[in-house]
C-alpha cells in the first residue's frame, strides 16, 4: 500500500484521542501489552486453519452425528438438460412473466413447465439437509466454546462489572493473553467464514433440533434463544455497552473523529437488533400459539416452498399451451 494511502487510512488524528500515536501503543512498559495494529492482520493466516479445521470437523464429527439421527444427504432432482434454459439460469435464477411467455414460444414448452424446471434447476443448487446440519453444527460447537472461553477470561476483569474502567487511561489498556487470544480467535473464525456468541448458540441448537425433525426441541430452543435475544440485543446491549461508549467516553476520555463514527455504527447495529427482534418475536409466537417454527426471517433461504408459492402467481395469469408436453418434465424440444 503506498505511504500515502497508508498514513490516510491510518490517520492518527482521526482514529486516536488527542495526543496520542501509534509510536505510544508500541512501547508498551516492561511485562506490559497493549493493542496493537498488526494483530488485525495475525488472524488472516490463522483463518486458513480455522478453515480446515471446520472442514475436519464436519467430516469427522458432524456427518456421523447426522448419520446417527438419521439425517441423510440425498441426492437432488437434476433438471433435464437444456442449453437455452441453462444459458437463463446462470443470468438469472428466478426469470420473471415476461422472459418466461418468451422461453415458452422459444422452447415450444409449456410456461408451467419452464417454471417446473427453474424450481428443480433451484434445488439442484441448495445445500442439502445435511450438510446444513454440519455447518450449524461446527458454528454451534464454536459458538458454544468461544462463549466459555470468554467467560472464563472476562469474568474476573473489572470493567466487566464497571464499565467506566473500560476509559481510564484510554487507549493505554493492558491485554492479558486470555483477552488476547479471544479476540483473534474470533477474528479468525469470521475472517474463515469469508472464503453472532450466546444468543447465536440457542439459534444453531434450535437449527440442529429442526434439521433433526425434534420439533418439540426445536421449538423451545427457539423460545430461549428469543428470550435470550431480547435480554442481550434490546437491554444489555444498549443500557449497557452503548451507554457505556456514549456517555462514560465522552466524560472520561472526551470525543475525537473516530468517536463520531464509532457510535454511529453502534446505534445503527442498535436499530438492526430492533428490526431482527421484530421477525424472531414473530416466528416465537407461532411457535407459541401454532406449535411449530417457521423459517427464521433472517437466515438465508432453506426451502424451495417459499418460490413454489411464487412460481405459482405467474402461471395463473399465462395459459398453457396445448403442445401435449404439459406436465412432461422429461419431454424433448421440438427445434423451430
């Protein structure tokens, strides 16, 4: 990076309080640590082994406990093979009414066809059951061990329990090892994640329950993991933590260029955990009231029931053609 990109993105007067530079952070006292710069960039070479460790850890202990409840891999549907349609989906998964009446008069196919072979072009793609199970199953373990860990090492600090300590002498913090290696753990672990603690353990044990079709479980999980959501992400987090960066900084240690930025990102993650409370609240209650969980609104798209609902909308307004393919998702195309 050149020096000059390198002095602006690391701008002193913009990410330290005044009078402070990064010289300061690293000349620590004898038998002392502080935060420094270069750690950001320690976790990247450890998020490769993180990687692999999760792909160890599904291998070896995940996919026999999905063996073990009985949750299988399966094979999907494969779509008939179609050059013309495969050339649409690569460009666009889900094509709407109008490129759809278009394929139809191309293909000579019926337009409820075409949508058939979209929907199980679609699946083709998902992840199977169980290896969904295997994913949540590795970020629960982690999840869970990381959370442990934390509180082991964090319990016995004093700004745990007064989170005025977290601002004296500030940015000149001691870090012990314990803190240390938690943060870089989980900085590695997201870094891993490119090639959310306690709460986020309800949510995957919940997601294990469900994939394993123990709906009972699944539902309380998901009750606790509500509970646990609204405590953490609507009072501790902002009576607490942002409370405690709003108000406590600004009298101890007083605002700088990076405290604007800072906060703001706090209260817009504040405003994110409100909307996320609003559709976990809405799936606990139908867990409550209906017996059952729905699919978590925040998470990434499980099922196809959601686009055969869809699917559906079109095909009442288009009318088929009568070719003698309807309904035949194996037939051939006839050439034009």
């Amino acid at each position: 990076m050149p020096p000059s990109i390198s002095n602006w993105l690391w701008s002193e007067r913009f990410w330290l309080p005044e009078n402070v530079s990064w010289a300061d952070l690293e000349r620590p006292p004898p038998g002392v640590e502080y935060p420094r710069l270069r750690d950001i960039f320690i976790a990247l070479p450890l998020a490769v082994g993180v990687f692999l460790l999760r792909l160890l850890f599904e291998r070896l202990v995940a996919k026999p406990c999905a063996h073990i409840l009985q949750i299988q891999g399966g094979v999907p549907r494969r779509a008939q093979s179609n050059d013309v349609l495969e050339r649409v989906y690569q460009s666009k998964a889900c094509p709407d009414t109008r490129q759809l009446e278009g394929l139809s008069k191309q293909l000579d196919w019926d337009v409820r066809k075409i949508q058939r072979w979209f929907r199980i072009r679609r699946n083709q793609d998902r992840p199977s059951t169980q290896k969904k199970f295997c994913e949540s199953m590795w970020r629960f373990t982690f999840y869970l061990g990381i959370f442990i860990y934390a509180i082991r090492h964090l319990w016995v600090s004093p700004w745990m329990w007064d989170t005025r300590q977290c601002w004296y002498n500030y940015p000149f913090q001691p870090l012990s090892p314990g803190q240390y290696n938690y943060y870089i753990a989980e900085l590695a672990f997201y870094w891993s994640l490119m090639f959310s603690q306690f709460t986020d353990i309800k949510r995957k044990a919940a997601k294990l329950a469900n994939y394993a079709k123990y709906q009972r479980l699944c539902d309380g999980l998901f009750v606790v993991f509500s509970i646990s959501f609204f405590l953490t992400r609507l009072v501790i987090y902002p009576f607490w933590i942002v409370y405690s960066v709003l108000f406590e900084s600004w009298e101890i240690v007083g605002p700088y260029q990076a405290w604007w930025l800072l906060n703001g990102l706090l209260l817009v993650l504040q405003v994110l955990h409100v909307i996320w409370f609003y559709l976990v609240a809405r799936i606990a209650v139908k867990a409550i009231f209906k017996g059952k969980v729905s699919k978590d609104d925040r998470s990434d798209i499980e099922s196809s029931s959601d686009e055969e609902l869809k699917s559906k909308t079109p095909i009442q307004t288009l009318k088929p053609k009568d070719n003698g393919l309807n309904g035949n998702l194996n037939g051939d195309a006839h050439d034009h």
